[in-house]
C-alpha cells in the first residue's frame, strides 16, 4: 500500500514518436498473417518473425508454429524467414528439403547483406558493427564467413586486424545505438585509412528515429518506460539512449511489469516503443498509468515516417 501510495498523484506522459512498429515489422508481421490466410495452418516461422513476445503469442494463437531451424519443418510445408534476415546456407537447406519460402527479412537487412557480399566479392575484409549473437549479425556473417569480421564494441576497433589494410570496408548491424556505432565506425575510420563504407550508414531509418524521439522526451522526464521485449536489441538501445539523455529507464513487455517504485515521486513519465512493439501496447500503459492519477498526455513528434515495403509475391 504504501508503493501504491508513493506512485499516485497527477503527471504528464511524454510519448516520444516514432514509436513502435516500423515498416520492416509491419511487413513481416503481415506476410505470417496472409501466408496463414492463404495456406491455413500450420504456417512455420524459423525464429521470431520480430523480437517481441505479444507478436509471437498472437501468431502462434493464428496457428503459426516457431521453430529454430529449418530441419524442424515437414519437408514440403510452407516456412516464413524471420525479418531479421538468414544465412545462404538456411535457404539452400530449405530448399534441399523443398520447403515452400517465404522471405520475411527486412529490406533495410537485405540491403547490408547485400554490401556484405559486394565487399567480400572484391576481396575486402569486412569489419561488420554489431553484436555478434545477434540474428541480423549471424546471417550477414553467413553471407562471406570468411571475409566477414564482427566489431562489438571500441576496444574491438582499436585491435582488430585485416590481412590486407588497403582493403577493407565496414557495415553495420541495423538496429544499434547511432551515437555508439559511428563511435565504433570512427576508429575503424582512424586506423584504416582505406576503410570502404557504405553511402549511408546501415542503422535502419526506424531505429535512428525511435533514438532521436525518446532522447527528446528523456531530456524532459523523471523516469523513461521502453516498452519492447528483452531480445529486442532496437529496444535495449533505447533504454541505454534515454539513459545517457539523463532519465532513469526500464524495458517492460507490457504494463504488468512497471514497477510501482519507480514512479514514485516521477511526474513526467516519457514513454516510447521498440520498433517490434504493438502499438496498443503503449495504450495500455497510458490507460493503466491513468488509474493511479490524473494525467495529461502530450506527444513529442521529432519526425513523421511514412516508409512503406513491398510484400513478397507468395503473399501479395
């Protein structure tokens, strides 16, 4: 009683936009639904269609079955690969067991694999940004394993070698932390002088907008709530950008998880979503937020996206 009483009591909410789904995730979402539409289920899904447990419940309930690897899929049946993009060798083991694919891996994921493979196909070494056990990363190192170096953090860029330093390149993992990837990218930058990169930085547009609002937001707030699952690493780095904007900050799945301890004495409350988010997510909090006092709802707007993506034509 006495946390409930310390969290009651009127405060703004700050919801930071974008927000939430991107183009990327809608599609993937929307190609499992249709494909379920289309074929009836079982529709299998190798790995997450997105990182967020709410979406991955919902599909399963749809009739969606997730499975880790593509030699758990009855030869012959329909299979969906996840947005976040997979290695040749997975498509050349569905094909060998005449799985009917479905490519769900974002257009923004495509694009890196396909630099990947340029850049190796002259023979650079390719100093890949990202977390190596991540998905995304798995599959674009499978693209050229042997050309293909992953760059976690700076101390990896200060040491990292190249059998040839007059020919290399960089890419990135889409959804990182902008400010610490052009960190990274700066001493590779630095140390090799003829460092190849791509014409725009690989950080997807979403996950770039999503850190430009909830840094906006954060400047303001007592307390930041990131909704989005903990296997999300585009809503892990927003967590770790409105803490570096100055506000104490918690990923939650859903409203069940808010902590009442950390809204007491928080009268503007900033909130934003991951990218793999439901949007509806974000309304529950707000409705639930409300119970314990009045509110007043203000939306801070850094920029509007209207990027649309293509559906495969298994699904169009």
């Amino acid at each position: 009683m006495r946390q409930w009483a310390a969290a009651t009591g009127p405060r703004e909410l700050l919801l930071a936009s974008p927000r939430s789904f991107c183009a990327g995730v809608e599609r993937a979402v929307d190609i499992v639904r249709r494909a379920l539409d289309r074929h009836g289920p079982p529709v299998y899904v190798r790995r997450q269609i997105v990182h967020n447990v709410h979406v991955v419940r919902e599909l399963e309930e749809r009739g969606a079955v997730f499975v880790t690897e593509v030699d758990e899929v009855p030869e012959g049946a329909v299979v969906v690969l996840a947005a976040h993009g997979v290695a040749p060798a997975v498509r050349a083991e569905a094909e060998a067991r005449h799985l009917s694919v479905i490519d769900a891996t974002c257009p923004l994921v495509a694009k890196v694999h396909a630099e990947v493979r340029r850049y190796a196909g002259r023979g650079s070494t390719v100093f890949l940004i990202g977390h190596g056990d991540h998905e995304e990363v798995e599959g674009t190192v499978g693209e050229a394993p042997e050309h293909v170096v992953v760059v976690e953090d700076l101390a990896a860029a200060a040491t990292v070698t190249a059998p040839d330093p007059s020919r290399v390149a960089y890419a990135m993992q889409t959804t990182l932390a902008v400010d610490e990837a052009e960190g990274i990218a700066d001493v590779l930058r630095g140390r090799f002088p003829a460092l190849d990169g791509p014409r725009r930085d690989d950080i997807c547009y979403a996950t770039t907008n999503r850190q430009r609002a909830v840094a906006a937001v954060a400047r303001e707030a007592d307390l930041v709530l990131v909704v989005g699952s903990e296997n999300s690493s585009n809503s892990r780095r927003l967590v770790e950008v409105a803490e570096r904007a100055g506000a104490p900050a918690h990923l939650v799945d859903d409203v069940g998880q808010v902590d009442l301890r950390w809204l007491a004495g928080a009268r503007r409350v900033g909130i934003t979503a991951g990218a793999s988010a439901p949007p509806h997510l974000v309304d529950d909090l707000v409705h639930c937020l409300s119970g314990l006092g009045p509110v007043t709802v203000r939306e801070t707007e850094t920029t509007r996206e209207d990027v649309r993506f293509t559906l495969p034509r298994e699904v169009s």
